[in-house]
C-alpha cells in the first residue's frame, strides 16, 4: 500500500455531543437520535448510560471534502 492509497482509507470525522438528563424516556431518546440520523446525517459512535439515569451520547459524521478542480 502506498502513502496515498492509506490516507484513502482514513476518514475524517466532525462529532457532536448530546447530553440527557435523567429522566428522559427511551422512547423521546431514541427519536431525538432517530432525526439526528436521518435529517443530519449522524450516526451512533458511543452512548454512556449512567447510574442514575443521564445518557452522555457522542454522535458523529464523515467529512466529505471537496477537491479543486482547475
């Protein structure tokens, strides 16, 4: 494999972070994520449960750059 054929394979990613208080149904959870991922593009990359009911969610998406032509 050469240089180039590696940085091909490597992608970029731009990521946001959701946080959600306890309290928060898995129901009204999953269709916040469910919009996310279909109207923005995002998908899943972690998802932290904790003890006492909040959700620590990072989501992310592939960069897509764009090359100059001339």
């Amino acid at each position: 494999m050469t240089r180039l054929d590696i940085m091909a394979v490597m992608a970029e990613y731009t990521y946001l972070v959701l946080r959600l208080p306890r309290g928060t149904t898995r129901d009204a959870a999953r269709q916040l994520l469910t919009e996310h991922a279909e109207l923005g593009g995002w998908e899943l990359d972690r998802l932290r449960l904790y003890p006492d009911g909040r959700r620590h969610i990072r989501l992310r998406r592939r960069i897509i750059r764009q090359r100059r032509t001339f």
